[in-house]
C-alpha cells in the first residue's frame, strides 16, 4: 500500500514538473521540438491528475501500519508535491507571472508621460495612431485595444525581441487570448475557445484544434516615440497601468541593448543568437540584415523576393524604416531625416510632396528568433 501512495505522489510531482518545464524557458526546454508532448500534457493533464490522486488514495490506508518516522516522512513528501502543485500553477505560470494590464490608459501627446527615447510599437489604422512602448508592452506580453474602430492584439516577447500586431478574430468572432508559456524561446497565447497555442513571431497556431491556421497580421513599426510623435502628431500614447508599476523596468539597458541578461540580453557582436537583426519577409522569400550593418551604412537598398526595397535606419540609430522601391535602378540615400533619390525626396514616413513610398514590415528580433521561424532566411 505504500508503495501506492509514494508513486501517486512522485507521479504528481513529475507530471506537474514536465508540463511547466517544456513550456517555460528551462535549461534546454526550448531547444527541444517538444511541442506536441507538451500540448498532449497539458490536454490529459486531468487524467494525469487523477490517475495520480488515485494511487495517492489507494496508499494512504497503508500509513495506519506505519512507523512514526515512515508517517512523517509521508506527510512531508506529501506537503513537498502539494509545494510543486501550487508552484507549477499559480507561480510559476506564465499567465501568473505576466499580467494583463487592468486597464489600458492612451493620452495625447500633451498629456503624455512616457519619455521621448522609449521605443514604441506603432499602428495607423483608419485615420487613428496608437503607440504602446516596449516598456510596458514587453512586461504585458499582451494589450487588448481599438484603433480606428478595430479591435487590435499588440503583443511582444522580449525573449525574441518581436513585436506584433494581430486581429483577435477566429472566424468573424473575437477571442480571448491568455499566455500559456512558450516555445523556442517565443511566447505562446492559447485562444479560450478552442483552446489552441499560438505562437507570437508569426500568429500561427502550433498546437490544438486550430493547428496550422494563423492570425491577421496588422501593419506596425517599432521606432522611439519621439520618431512616432514626429510622424504622427496626434497619436495616443499608451500610458503606465497603475496596477504594474512595480513590474516595469525603468532601466533602457533592453530597449538600447545594453542589456547582457541571458533571456533578453544582446551580443553587440554580429550574427550571434542574440544579436540583432531586421527581418523582412516578401513573396515568399525571407531576408535577414545585420543591425551593425545598418548602423554602418544607415541605407540598404537591395531586393527580397524579387521586390526592391530599401531600408533606412533614422538618425536616432534607434528608428528604422523599410519600404518598396519603384524599381531595382532607383537608389535612396539618407539627407538629414529625408530619403531622397534624384530630385524626389521622402520624410522618413516614407511621405514625398506628389506621391508616398509603400511601407514593408520590418522587424527588429534576435537574430536566434528570426532564423528559427524563418528556417529559408537569407542572411546579409
């Protein structure tokens, strides 16, 4: 009967350990292609739980035969798995660790209280601009919002450095999204109503019912809210949640790349897991450009996918932009804050006196993140 008590516990225990271990960033956990183990986990896991509850209570009639030591012992092996339980569930959880904000605070820029030097993640969408800063985004994992009369996702995962726009809708019905944990170092939102995991560098769904389909991206950019307030004059800024004040970083060491923590740290080298990129993604064809690369030479034209393009990095050596150029002979070179090319020139919204440049999404990621999910990249 003892024996009964003691596997119900350590298979409670070790149950409990894998379903977190596989989707929290663990030694080795996110190297390994263990997303399907770990979705099938977390679907049986009441099966698992109960199995083990069973055995727990086919051996407790044994601790009657026990010796003192041996109930002690029990009892203490007992609090030990109820101490993984509670740990494995509410504390070490990423929905537990990462709050939603309690409310979503947006200000003009008079009102304002973000610092200019803070970098942003931005959206335009039907006439209206919205800027949410990494600082605060990057704690959230997740903000709910409208913009423009449309419901909006804005996430961001300071693990791979992406951020991202979504449309919350799964056939014409808005969802609720909660963070579940992640894989390959990329966080992961589960939808509440088929219970799918999502990943966040590209709103697909990786595991569960909606396996293989993927969220509407929306058009954002990331640049230093002086640069956003600069090009869009009327935007809301995202304000502080008073409800996590104590969760945000004061520090810019992220956003600059100062930062040497392992999770969210940069390696200034080039090419590195944890160096920067800007990736960009057309026709199907995927380019990476190296950050101290475009520190270097500020403007790339180039092509991806066929596509000529241009990218720009602005001369706060934090802002950049990318767009279509008209054709592979045009060439841009950067005057101050203007992309000029013969006798036309652009602000670096991409906007000229007669015409407007085509925007291409870029983003700036680790360069681990981008080649991980874009496995085809070029790298220049």
């Amino acid at each position: 009967m003892k024996k009964f008590f003691y596997a119900g516990t350590a298979l409670l225990a070790l149950f409990e350990l894998a379903n977190v271990y596989l989707i929290m960033p663990m030694p080795y956990s996110q190297r390994w292609r263990s997303i399907d183990v770990a979705y099938a986990l977390y679907t049986w896991r009441w099966a698992f739980r109960g199995a083990a509850l069973v055995l727990l209570a086919a051996g407790v009639p044994g601790m009657r035969t026990m010796r003192t030591w041996e109930r002690v012992a029990a009892v203490l092996c007992a609090l030990v798995v109820a101490g993984v339980v509670y740990a494995a569930n509410y504390v070490l959880a990423a929905d537990a660790m990462f709050l939603q904000p309690s409310s979503v605070i947006m200000r003009p820029p008079a009102s304002n209280t973000v610092e200019p030097a803070r970098l942003v993640v931005g959206i335009e969408l039907n006439g209206e601009a919205r800027a949410y800063p990494v600082q605060f985004i990057g704690y959230h994992h997740q903000v709910r919002d409208v913009v423009g009369g449309t419901p909006v996702m804005v996430t961001f995962c300071t693990v791979c450095r992406t951020g991202r726009i979504f449309s919350p809708g799964l056939d014409g019905t808005l969802q609720t999204f909660r963070l579940v944990g992640m894989d390959h170092f990329n966080a992961m939102f589960e939808d509440a109503a088929t219970r799918s995991w999502w990943r966040q560098a590209t709103g697909e769904a990786v595991a569960g019912p909606r396996k293989g389909a993927t969220l509407a991206a929306l058009p954002s950019e990331q640049m230093t809210l002086a640069q956003w307030l600069a090009l869009h004059p009327q935007s809301l800024v995202m304000q502080a949640d008073p409800d996590s004040l104590t969760e945000y970083g004061d520090s810019y060491d992220f956003e600059s790349g100062k930062s040497r923590s392992t999770l969210t740290g940069t390696n200034p080298a080039s090419w590195q897991d944890k160096s920067w990129v800007v990736g960009i993604t057309l026709n199907g064809k995927s380019r990476a450009y190296d950050w101290n690369r475009l520190l270097r030479e500020r403007v790339i034209n180039d092509e991806v996918g066929g596509q000529p393009i241009v990218l720009v990095l602005a001369p706060d050596s934090a802002s950049f932009f990318a767009y279509r150029r008209p054709d592979a002979g045009t060439k841009f070179v950067l005057q101050g804050e203007r992309l000029v090319t013969g006798d036309r020139s652009y602000d670096l919204g991409g906007r000229g006196e007669s015409r407007s440049l085509t925007p291409v999404f870029a983003s700036q990621e680790f360069w681990h993140s981008w080649r991980s999910f874009h496995p085809d990249t070029d790298a220049r």
